[in-house]
C-alpha cells in the first residue's frame, strides 16, 4: 500500500475513469478534477465516489477547467500531489476543426498552465507529470510503423494542439529538471468511450440497430486503418510511466492495424450479422447477408444497416496510424492484454444490454429517444 497523492485532470473521461480505479486500488489517495455542467457528468466515476462524509474518503473531485490558471493553481496547491495526470482535453478531432481555439487553449495551454503552476509552487521537484500525447502527432505519416522517433506532421488542430503541449512538457523537463513525461498513445477503446467516437458509434449503433430502435448507421471515411488497444491495458501503462526514475517519452500502441469497414464487420458478426460491403466511396453501403443466433430481433436478411455520409469526413484525414511498442516492451515490460477482438465484442455486448433495455422500455410505451451525432 502507498500514501502517494494523485490529482487526474479529465477524471470524467474514459481514461479517467479506468486511471482513477486502479490508482486506488494501489492505495493511492485519488483527486479528480470535473468541469461544472448543467447536468451531472460524472456517470463514468460515480460508482468509485466517496461522500466526503464517509470516513477516510480516498476519492476527491474538485471543479475546474484547464482554461482557468488561478483555479488549477488552488486545486495544486490544497492537493499538493506526488503524481499529476493530465488527460483533461478536448478531445474529439472532428470537433477541432469547428472549435479549433477552444482546442488550443484547453489541449495546449490548458497543459502550460498545468506545468507553470506546479513551477510556481515550487513543486517541480516533488510533483511527476504524465502528459496525455497521442498518435495524431504522426497524421500524415513518415515512417510505417510510427515510433518514439519519428517525425510528427499534425492533420487537425486538435493534433496541432496536442503537438504544443508534447513539447512543452518535453521543455519543462529539459529547462527545470521536471519529472515530465508523454505517453504517446494510439487509439484505445471501451465500454466507457465516447458515443461519438468510431468504434463506440459504430457498437452502440449496431446494438440499438439489431433491437429495432435505429435503423441504419452513417459513417465518413471506411478506408482509415487504426492502431485499436484496450483502455485498461493503456491507463496501466500510463501509471508504469511516473514509475522509473528517468522521465521518457513512450509509443503506447499493440502494432497491429484494421479498418474502420473491419470493425464494423467484428462488431456486426459479434451481433450474429453478417454483412457484405457493396458499392465504393459515398455509394458504399453494408447490406445483411445472413443472421444467426439469437440476439438479433428485429432485422432482415436484405437489410442496408451501413451507408456514407460525407458530413463526417475530415477537411484532412489521418488515413493510418499503426504503432510500434517496442521501447514500452523492453525498458518497461509493457504488453497489451486485451484483443482489438475481444475488446470490440466486450463493446458490442455492453451496448446490447442499453439497446435491449431501451427497447423493453420502448415496448412498455415509453417515450425512449436515443441521441445520435
Ligand atoms: P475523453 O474525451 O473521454 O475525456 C476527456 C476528459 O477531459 C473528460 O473528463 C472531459 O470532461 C475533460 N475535459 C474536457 N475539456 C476540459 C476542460 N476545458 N477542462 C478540464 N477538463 C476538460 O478522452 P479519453 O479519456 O479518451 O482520453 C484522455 C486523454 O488522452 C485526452 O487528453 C485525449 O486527447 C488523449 N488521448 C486519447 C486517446 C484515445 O484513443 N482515447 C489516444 C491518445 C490520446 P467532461 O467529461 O466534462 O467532458
Ligand atoms: P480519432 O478517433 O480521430 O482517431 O481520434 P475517431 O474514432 O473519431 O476516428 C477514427 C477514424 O474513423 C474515421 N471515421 C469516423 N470517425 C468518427 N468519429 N465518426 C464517424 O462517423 C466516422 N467514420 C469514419 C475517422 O475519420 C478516423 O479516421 C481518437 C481520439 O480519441 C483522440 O483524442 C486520440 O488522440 C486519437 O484517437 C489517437
């Protein structure tokens, strides 16, 4: 067990989430920071929350925004933590392209601030910093497949922003001797990821689709080939970072790569569908060949359940990322556990069980819309 302080910034996000429960289940003292909203935003943290009334809490969450200095400052100051994790970030490359300003200030100056503020405090020897980087920093690749030093060429300004805050931190440790560090992490998924990114778009759609309460499901770009791991295997690897006792910067990655049509077909088989693709560019579309099983009730054989909708391609695109882990391997003995199979069929099952409660729900008059973007 361990007294150690931890303070997460985006502790409400997916990474957030898995980060803050394996941090306490290493005894650590937990801090979180949340962002006021209108409504509550803490479903993915809610079943690890304390009342501060309880005794000996080891789970804090304070307001905040990593667009707001003196706040962030308060917050260090009163947590005073051994490790701080900065997930928080706007993180949707899509949503970039329509608030790129926004993007700059929370992804890159929202880790400035962070960084500044423990320098002010005098903190820079005592506090280990973990920078949430990313495999957008390759965009428009350089080198196949992309490692700790290969050259960046950023494709949307959140990667733009996100290149920033990586070599701030990088600065921040050459200039003042600062444990800082990035973690260079390509796309890792869950039952806890956002709707709105692909992978989850894609179960959560098939899963409502294969109970009757959506009918088809528009994807932009089929062809873009991604480097998919599990959320745990990467939030475990991002705590074995503040570990050494030289901060690096490390490829998160499993090295292996499929397309987005791939997933859809894992996700759609998982479901006992099988698909075929037919047709090219924005004609594509994925009709129902065969179902087998018993968890489908309400579709055909027939069916067209996937088709393309240019709204949702990239004013630039980030065709393929594919990792190498290597370094990770060796220096830290890190391997994923967690297939991009198993971890799309975990996916898959968790959203039949929303679909199939919404739909019973549904079946008993219930009024149950379900939010699609
Ligand atoms: P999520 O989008 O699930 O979570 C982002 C978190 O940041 C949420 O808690 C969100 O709060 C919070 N946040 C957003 N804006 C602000 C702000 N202005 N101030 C404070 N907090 C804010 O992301 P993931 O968990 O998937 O990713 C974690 C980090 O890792 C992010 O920085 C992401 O860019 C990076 N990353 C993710 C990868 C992935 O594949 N998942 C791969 C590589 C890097 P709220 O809940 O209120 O929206
Ligand atoms: P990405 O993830 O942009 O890689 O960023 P996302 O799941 O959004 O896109 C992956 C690929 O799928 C293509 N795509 C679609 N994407 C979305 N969201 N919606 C669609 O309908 C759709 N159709 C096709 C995209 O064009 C893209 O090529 C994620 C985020 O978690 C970042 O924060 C993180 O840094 C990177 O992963 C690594």
């Amino acid at each position: 067990m361990t007294n150690r302080v931890a303070l997460i910034t985006g502790v409400t996000g997916q990474d957030g989430s898995y980060l803050a429960e394996l941090l306490l289940e290493k005894g650590y003292e937990v801090h979180g920071i949340k962002r006021r909203s209108s409504s509550f935003n803490t479903e993915r943290v809610d079943h690890i929350y304390q009342d501060r009334h309880e005794q000996d809490p080891k789970f804090f969450l304070h307001y905040g925004d990593l667009t707001d200095t003196s706040n962030l400052t308060r917050i260090l100051k009163e947590v005073c933590p051994d490790e701080v994790y900065n997930l928080g970030a706007q993180s949707h490359v899509a949503v970039s392209f329509e608030s790129p300003e926004y993007t700059a200030d929370v992804d890159a100056m929202g880790t400035l601030r962070l960084l500044e503020a423990i320098r002010f405090l005098g903190l820079e020897k005592k506090t280990k910093f973990y920078q949430a980087s990313t495999s957008e920093l390759y965009g428009l690749v350089q080198e196949i497949p992309q490692k700790e030093t290969t050259p960046f060429h950023p494709r949307s300004p959140y990667a733009v922003a996100k290149m920033y805050a990586y070599w701030i931190t990088v600065n921040y440790r050459e200039a003042y001797g600062m444990y800082a560090c990035n973690g260079i992490l390509f796309n890792h998924e869950s039952p806890r990821r956002g709707e709105t990114f692909v992978t989850r778009k894609i179960t959560r759609a098939l899963a409502n689709i294969s109970q009757g309460l959506e009918q088809c499901l528009y994807l932009g770009n089929m062809d873009a080939l991604r480097d998919w791991g599990h959320a745990k295997d990467y939030v475990r690897m991002q705590w074995m970072m503040l570990q050494q006792d030289i901060a690096e910067d490390f490829v998160i990655a499993t090295g292996k790569q499929i397309s987005v049509r791939e997933f859809v077909r894992l996700s759609a088989k998982e479901l006992g569908i099988e698909l075929e693709f037919s047709g090219e560019g924005e004609q594509e579309v994925a009709t129902v060949a065969k179902i087998t099983g018993d968890k489908v009730t309400a579709l055909n054989v027939g069916d067209v359940i996937v088709r393309v909708d240019p709204r949702y391609y990239r004013p630039a695109e980030v065709e393929t990322l594919l990792g190498d882990p290597t370094k990770a391997k060796e220096k830290l003995g890190w391997v994923p556990e967690i297939t991009v199979e198993e971890m799309c069929a975990e996916m898959v099952n968790s959203d039949l069980d929303i679909a199939k409660r919404h739909a019973l729900l549904k079946a008993h008059g219930h009024d149950v819309s379900i939010a699609v973007e």
